[in-house]
C-alpha cells in the first residue's frame, strides 16, 4: 500500500492536481517534524551547575533546557485553584488597576538592610519611587545595623514616606534567613499593623524596571521563581528531609515560589511570618537547616495556604539560561543574577 496513494505513478503520464502537490508536500513535513522532534525530547540534559549546592540533580530527570527555552511562551490567566496569574499588561491587571483606583490604600514595602547590603538600598528606593505603586501611599520600612547608610535621605515623592527600624547585624546569610520572618513579624506587630492596609517584602538587592502597580494587591500575594515557572514538578527544590518542619511531599505543590518578593494584606502576612517563624525554630532546635533557607518554608506555608494571588516572573526576574521568558521584566534580582555568572563575568560585573 502506498504511503501516498493519491500522488502514486500509474502506466501513462503522471497527472498530479495542485491539491494533491500540496497535500504531498504537507504531509511529508508532518513526518520529518515528527522524527527531528522525537530526537530532540529524547536528550536530557544534566541540571544548571546554579542548582547543584541544592542536590536537584541527585536521582532526578531534569528536562531539556533547550527545549524549554525555545518554546513559545505562555501567559495563563489563572491558577488551577482559580486565583489570578499576573501578567502586568493584562486585561485582568488592567480591571484591578481600575478597582482599586477607587480606593483609598495604605502600602508598605519592608526591605531588610544589614551588613553589606547596604550598598543596594539607594538604587532600590530610587527604583522603586519611579516604579513602585506610583501615586499610590506608600511606606518604606527599612530594617537596618546602620541607619548611616541612608545619608543624605533620598528625596521621595508626595505621599511617600520612610520609617527606619534599627536592628541589630545579622551575620551571615543563613543566619539572616533565619531571622527575616522573626523580624517581619515584630515589625507589622510593632507598627505595620496600624500604618498600613497592605505589605510587601523585598529583597534589597534588586531594581524596579518597569511600572509595579495595583494589579500585585490582594490578601496573600506570592511571586513565581523565574528559573523554575513551566518546570516539571520533580524540579522544584523543596524540602526533601522528612525531619525537617519545610518538608514537602512528593504529590503535594503546584508552583515554586521565590522568597524576592511576597506580600498581602496586613493581617495575612503576619500569620505568615508568625507559622514561618515557629517553622524554622523548630527545625533550629532539631539542628536541620533547610535546603533553600527561608525559602523552603515560605513554599511549604504557600502549599497549605494557597495564595490568593500569583505574580508571574515578570515580578522577579534575572537573566540566565533558566529564566522565562516574559513579556516584561518589572523587578530585576540583581543579587541572584551575579549568582547565575561565572567566574569570569562575575568579575565583569563586579559581583
């Protein structure tokens, strides 16, 4: 039987339609796009060198990157459970801009500023008075060893103000990212709690590029990690220690969340810090330390408490082979973007 049977060869001249030409020459694509695709999903790839200090190549199938890279991106409107995906340009972010332009709302952005990060802080209070929330009230709560760091003030727009809360150093990065969500809770008890109808946490090495508006508020607001949105769920790099109190088990998540930047109402984000908090005391007191720090518990805390609304990578973003590709980079993560350099471009940039 032919493989074609209405292009085959008869005894007399051979007379082909240009609808059967055609239908030749679509279908012998079909087949040659089918055997070069089959090829390509079949090569694996070891993991990015960036996951190895968190083990996501032991034992684990890591997909193409070149493939991944290369597909079309997608911006999908909704989680599985319903709440918004966020997508900056969006007729939906649009409609929320529209909602709470009718509103009268108190924001604050809490960013943590110890030891030598305080070389980051001016450039992200300069970025975000052009791009966070503008002409929105907001407050800049500034967690900070060295309020000295912050002289000469920088000059800030009307109805935008900044509240230094003196802390003590933190040295160390593990031993900050212990201490972040103890200190967060303390400060919305302290004061947050009365100022302000929502809050965001930042980290301070990181730059608004473009405009962050009214589209990221709602009750619990988490951001996706840029290098792991559209992974399979056996990339994410939760807690896989079962003594561990950020344990997460292999069918449970959905999204892997980066700890960048999150935030939500008030009320919501402490609960949050407080279950954080008394996670990782405990997991202190047992000697355990997390795979991904503060991190894996923020996600193990997101598994139970679903957000109710989901940034996309265009809210945290860097560039390496990893990363999505988005259609907007908003909040760029200067800190993990040295991570994703080399030796050499790392002394390039100075990192």
């Amino acid at each position: 039987m032919a493989l074609f049977p209405f292009c085959k060869a008869s005894s007399g001249p051979i007379r082909v339609s240009r609808i059967q030409l055609v239908l030749c020459c679509f279908l012998l694509s079909l087949i040659i796009y089918y055997l070069h695709g089959s090829r390509a999903a079949a090569r694996v790839h070891p993991a990015h060198p960036i996951f190895h200090p968190l083990e996501m190549d032991r034992g684990r199938k890591v997909t193409d990157m070149e493939v991944l890279k290369g597909a079309e991106s997608q911006t999908p409107a909704e989680t599985p459970w319903g709440a918004p995906l966020v997508w900056g340009d969006s007729r939906h972010s649009a409609s929320c801009r529209a909602k709470f332009a009718q509103r009268e709302m108190r924001i604050g952005l809490l960013v943590l500023v110890v030891g030598t990060y305080a070389q980051f802080i001016r450039r992200f209070l300069y970025s975000a008075e052009t791009y966070f929330l503008p002409g929105q009230v907001v407050t800049y709560y500034i967690l900070t060893d060295n309020p000295r760091s912050l002289d000469p003030p920088v000059k800030l727009g009307p109805e935008r103000e900044m509240k230094v809360v003196p802390t003590v150093e933190v040295p160390g990065w593990e031993r900050l990212a212990h201490r972040r969500m103890t200190l967060l809770g303390d400060a919305i008890q302290k004061s947050i709690d009365s100022e302000t109808d929502y809050i965001f946490c930042a980290d301070v090495d990181q730059e608004f590029v473009a405009p962050v508006r009214a589209e990221i508020l709602g009750d619990l607001v988490a951001t996706l990690h840029p290098e792991l949105y559209g992974m399979p769920r056996n990339a994410f790099p939760y807690e896989d220690d079962e003594g561990s109190s950020a344990y997460v088990e292999e069918d449970e998540g959905d999204f892997y969340y980066t700890s960048e930047f999150y935030g939500g109402a008030v009320s919501e984000m402490y609960k949050l810090a407080r279950a954080c908090s008394l996670l990782i005391l405990q997991d202190h007191a047992d000697g355990i330390t997390a795979r991904g720090l503060e991190e894996s518990y923020l996600n193990r805390y997101l598994i139970d408490q679903r957000p109710t609304c989901v940034l996309s990578p265009e809210y945290s973003w860097w560039d390496s082979d990893l990363s999505a590709q988005v259609p907007v980079h908003r909040l760029l993560s200067l800190g993990r973007q040295c991570e994703s350099y080399n030796d050499k471009q790392r002394e390039e940039h100075k990192c």
